[in-house]
C-alpha cells in the first residue's frame, strides 16, 4: 500500500454544531452577555523552545515569572503545536483543526493574495457571537488582504504586525543570521545591498485597519504590546461583557530586540535578554489579570513551533528533546520538522481558584484543544458540518481527568515540496515516521529526506531523545505496528466525510502593506 502520509486528515470525532453560524464581520457589536462568564487570554510565543522554561529545563534561569505560573496553576509537559511553523499552527489554534483540514498548510508570504479561508470559523468568532470582546494583539500571519484581516476574522480590535518580523526591512532590525541592515534611505541602495533580508517593503504595524507607523520600530514592539494588551483588560473588565484576548508574542522569533545590558546579564547574551524580556510582559499581564479579573479570567501560554536551530546563539532550547536520530544524519530537528524539538512546546494554564496549583501534566495535548476548550468554558457551541482534530480537555484542566489523546498527528508543513503532509504520528508513548529529515541546523547542514516503509518507530518513553528506533524484528513493534496502521487507515475515514478548506496560496505584489509606495520601502510617519 503506498505510504498514506502524503495526502491524509485525522479521525477524530466529529462535532456538529447545532445552530446557523454566521460571520460577525467587523462589527464590534456582538450580543450582550453577563459578565459573569469567563474571560480567557491566550498568550503565544513565537519559536519557543521547550526548555526555554527554567521551570522545563533547569539549566536555564530567565523565565522566573513564568516559573512562578506553573506554580500556581498547571504545566503541561507532552503538549504539541499543531505544525512546526508559523501560519499553520496559528490557524490550527483558532480553527481547532489540521491544516489538511482548514486548508493552512504552510506559510503565507507578505505577497499572499488568501490566507485563513474565509469558510473556516475561528474561535473569536465563536466566542463574539456569544457577546464576548475579542482583541488579537501581536502578529497574525494568517492573511492581510481584504478579508482575510484579522478585523473581519471575528476581532473587534487588532494592534500588531500582519506577519514574521523579519518579514521586512525595519530600521531597528536586532540580531539574526545573516544579520541584516536597517532599511534603505536613499534609491540608490537596491536590493542586492541587503542579503535576502526582505527589503521590498518595510514591515507595517497596523492598528485596526490602518498602518500607523512604518518601518515599525521593533525595540519598543513589545512595550507596546503590553499597554496594548493592559488598556483592552482594562476596558473590558470595566464593561459588562467577558473578554478573549489572542496575545501573538514577537519573542523568540529572530529578529532578536537589542535590549540595555543589565546586571545579571552583562555579556548581552541575545537570546537570554530577549527571553528575559518576553518573561516580563507575561509577568505584567499576569499581574493586571490579579489586580482586575483574577477569578473570572483563564490565562493560558503556549507556543507556536520549536526552536529555529539555523539561527545558531540565536534559538532557543529544545531540551532533551534533540533528535539524535536526525542529527546523527545532519540537519535540525527542531522548528520545521516532526522531531520533538519541532513540535513540543512549553505550556502553562493559570486561572486562580479552579484549575489547580502547581501541578504537572503528562497528558499528550495539543493547541488543537484550545479551540473545543474554550469554547466549551464560554458555554458556546461549535460551528456545525465539519469535524475537529482537537478535544475538550477542561476536565484535564481542573484535575478531574487524566485523559489526553490516545493518537496526535504531526504534519510536516516546513519540507519543501512536501506542505502539509503528515509525515509522524503518536499512539500513546510511541512515535512513527513515515518520513524522516532535518531542517537547515546551525552548521548549513540539512538532513536528507527518507521514505521508511514500515515506519520508523520511537519509544518516548524509554527514549525520549529519539535516537533508537525499535527492531522492526521485535515482539514490540508487531505490537505497536497495527495500532499504527489502524490510526491511518482512520484517517482516510476522517477525510471522506469531512468539509475540508482550501487556502488560496497565489502571490500579487499588489497585496503588499504600503502606507506611502511614493517611498522606496514605504514610509510613514508616526506617534508611537
């Protein structure tokens, strides 16, 4: 049988909602509801690694108020993102489903005519039927033209940048590899002057629908984001409706901010100041959600993908999830892989009073279950006619369960030729590959795609770093073989019956954010 990794969709239960959905559009006057309901904040962090956390990975020490989180709510240790890149696992967040399901399978570029399809219903959606104040803060990435903006995606408010940062020439650019200028002043300095680093145009930063400063000035982006995200909790505690808030972090994605030496730090280690930084603004929201909301309000962190390891002093840590496997043959197996480090993401859930303090899960989760989750806790329901590769964990949540997923799918949507297909899969403890390969790693190197049939199987449990395949000759593995076979052959049961999106993924140079094309790069004045 050919290997089914190429075009197939999870089964999963599927839920069929009960009512006649629409889409709210950009109006801001959603239903009037008691605010007695939860309000919820999602905070996402860009290119995190799973051992970023000193409360992960205990050779690291700058995220002390995130630390200080996990002790007082519940760290989730086996969670995954829903894709190993940006645009992928951040509409899988919002649409609780697979890419192969909601049509994102890989990156949208800053020429991308589509993005999210406009059929998919995304969870501000959702919840500002229900009367909810929605804001999405930070980076989008999931389509800027027309319709696809986040102000007519369900979001009553909308301050950030429309994709990746280094999607764009700024004059602040930070640190990456290869470094990169600031944008050109004169015409006379062209293209070829700046070494891949997106000159074309300069990187907006929008409020609403309007561009309001251009180049945007990345050093102050995350001070910004914070009073943004503290002026909408005000507003919103104060009104009588419950609030969702989608806070999409620039941290850890490269362009690293340069950040004032400080006296803990005064090498100016890059990536520790930024982390340090980034551990701050959740540290303030987390203090201003105490100091207003703190019984009604589920604060929830996670990240997006893992490590970009190509970025060398410039990535994060994957901890002990490193791939050995992988790169005993070349190549990352970090941030655009199926390896562990691509995919397993620090997680923490706060919500004082109801879910318990300082408590570890091992349950397999997912971003998938943020969608089901909290729409179940807003006592909303689910869009109807299509299905969901995520789950209802509030039960995990408040310790009345200790039931994750039994089989979580991993899609590849970072190799080349090959976006959005699944390529790994876990059933329970083990791993399968049907398709192995590494992403650029630090030294240039990138591991040669193979094609395993049978699969290549991993017992994380024994074996966490992934370096050991089991014997296919082994009692174990024709033990695990048939769960495996029975998971995929689920999948192509799932895909049969189900409403599957397609993003438009063409290009227009027209689509272009530009506040003045009279300018070089696009050029605008601003207040902030």
């Amino acid at each position: 049988m050919e290997i089914l990794f190429l075009k197939v969709l999870v089964l999963v239960t599927c839920f069929v909602g009960l009512f006649s959905y629409h889409h709210p559009g950009i109006s801001s006057g959603g239903k009037k509801s008691s605010s007695k309901k939860t309000n919820f904040i999602i905070i996402l962090a860009d290119d995190i690694g799973w051992g970023d956390l000193g409360t992960n990975w205990g050779k690291r020490k700058d995220t002390p108020n995130l630390d200080k989180m996990a002790m007082e709510g519940m760290r989730f240790v086996d969670f995954h993102s829903a894709a190993s890149t940006c645009s992928p696992s951040r509409a899988s967040l919002l649409t609780g489903r697979l890419g192969l399901r909601n049509g994102v399978t890989h990156n949208f570029a800053e020429t991308s005519v589509g993005g999210l399809p406009l059929n998919e219903t995304t969870l501000a959606e959702v919840l500002k039927e229900t009367g909810y104040l929605t804001a999405v803060i930070g980076k989008w990435h999931l389509g800027h033209n027309g319709l696809h903006h986040p102000s007519f995606r369900g979001f009553d408010y909308y301050f950030g940048i429309p994709y990746s940062h280094d999607m764009g020439c700024t004059d602040t650019p930070g640190y990456n590899l290869p470094p990169c200028p600031a944008c050109p002043q004169h015409p006379t300095i062209t293209s070829s002057h700046l070494r891949g680093c997106y000159p074309e145009v300069a990187l907006p930063l929008y409020e609403n629908l309007t561009i309001i400063q251009q180049p945007v000035n990345l050093t102050s982006l995350a001070t910004k984001y914070t009073e943004k995200a503290i002026q909408f909790i005000n507003y919103a505690s104060q009104s009588d409706r419950p609030f969702f808030l989608y806070l999409a972090l620039a941290h850890m994605h490269v362009p690293l901010i340069k950040t004032e030496p400080t006296r803990n730090l005064p090498c100016q280690d890059p990536y520790r100041a930024n982390l340090r930084e980034m551990d701050a603004l959740v540290g303030q929201i987390k203090a201003k959600v105490d100091s207003t909301v703190k019984e009604s309000t589920f604060l929830w962190f996670t990240g997006d993908n893992g490590p970009w390891s190509e970025k060398c002093e410039f990535a994060g840590s994957v901890g002990p999830y490193t791939g050995m496997w992988q790169r005993k043959r070349d190549g990352s197996s970090a941030k655009r892989t199926t390896w562990e480090g691509g995919h397993r993401v620090p997680t923490i859930a706060y919500w004082a009073g109801k879910i318990p303090a300082n408590v570890t899960s091992h349950m397999m989760l997912s971003t998938l279950d943020i969608f089901p989750t909290v729409v179940s806790l807003a006592n909303a329901r689910l869009p109807p006619h299509r299905c969901f590769d995520g789950m209802d964990i509030s039960e995990v949540l408040f310790g009345l369960s200790n039931k994750g997923h039994e089989t979580l799918f991993h899609p590849n949507s970072g190799a080349a030729g090959k976006y959005g297909n699944l390529q790994a899969l876990r059933v329970n403890q083990y791993k399968a590959f049907y398709v192995t390969g590494g992403a650029k790693a630090c030294n240039g190197s990138i591991g040669q795609e193979e094609h395993h049939h049978p699969p290549l199987i991993f017992n994380l449990q024994h074996d966490i770093q992934e370096q050991t395949p089991l014997d296919s000759k082994s009692a174990e593995y024709h033990k695990v073989l048939p769960l495996v076979n029975q998971a995929l052959m689920g999948i192509l049961q799932g895909i049969a019956t189900d409403n599957v999106s397609i993003a438009d993924y063409s290009h227009d140079p027209a689509v272009i954010p530009c506040c003045n094309p009279q300018h070089l790069v696009c050029r605008c004045q601003s207040t902030y």
